[in-house]
C-alpha cells in the first residue's frame, strides 16, 4: 500500500495502540510494506515495556509520520506526556531506505522534540543505531523511552 498524505506529511497507517499492564508490561509492535516514490519499503517498529512500567492500565498508541519536506521519519507515542518508572525498549528496522548516507556522515542520534522549546533533544541509551547502505537497512536496537514525546533520529557532529 501507498502511504497517505495531508499535503505537509504522510502518516503510515494505521497505528498501532494496546493496552500495558503493570504487572506484565507489554509490547506495541507496527510491521508494514509499502511503496515510497515507487520503492518498496519495509519497517517493523516495536516498543516493549517491561512489567512495572506503568503503576496502572494504560492504553498506548504509536503513530509513524513520514514528513515528505525534510525527507524525515518520526514516532509520535500518546498519551503524552507519561513518564515510565523504567523506560521502555523502541527497536527500529526499515529497508528500502536509500538517501540516509546523502544526509551526511555525522553519527546517527535518537532524539525527542522537546515541546517547550522546539529543539531536539538526543537520548543517548541506545545500544545501537546504524545503517548499512549495502543493504539499505536502517537499525535502531533498544533505545530508551523514558516518556512518551515525538521521537525521530537527527545526525549532529560531536
């Protein structure tokens, strides 16, 4: 399937929402193939939440946006905002992912859009992120969540 536009961004739909429990935790987890510009491309997206998480039941949702502007991917997690008692686990892979070495050779960092000022902030427990443009294979492996915000990935030099 295509994905759909509103004219400024495209949304990959649907979105995936379930409910975490504080005894078990839980697991969100979107996988979708779809074209981009006439290329298949593939994302499994998950986020695990380990038991004690949350103090109580709480319906989650993950949102992919795909801004078509700045050729940037992003995950909007509600309700926001909600702070974890221990964060959770994002993992990321996409392929078919072409032009992220033709953003730059500065490392890949995770990020959240602060609200309050605009800017990106970098989170930096991740224990890996990485692209092989061989494969044109993104991966994000367990990067922590420790509130819910919009997330996305931003390349900065040191």
């Amino acid at each position: 399937s295509e994905l759909q536009s509103d004219g400024l961004s495209m949304e990959a739909v649907p979105s995936v929402e379930k409910d975490i429990y504080p005894a078990t935790g839980g697991f969100l987890q979107f996988k979708k193939s779809f074209t981009v510009n006439k290329k298949p491309v593939s994302i499994d997206w998950s986020l695990k939440f380990q038991p004690g998480a949350v103090n109580q039941k709480m319906k989650v949702k993950m949102i992919i946006f795909y801004d078509t502007l700045s050729n940037s991917v992003t995950t909007t997690f509600y309700p926001s905002p909600t702070t974890f008692n221990i964060p959770a686990e994002l993992n990321i892979k996409v392929t078919g992912v072409s032009n992220i070495s033709a953003m730059g050779s500065e490392p890949i960092l995770f990020a959240y859009n602060d609200p309050a000022t605009g800017e990106w902030e970098t989170q930096g427990n991740v224990d890996y992120i990485g692209y092989d443009p061989v494969n044109n294979t993104f991966l994000c492996i367990n990067a922590k969540v420790p509130h819910f915000s919009r997330y996305g990935f931003v390349r900065r030099a040191n």
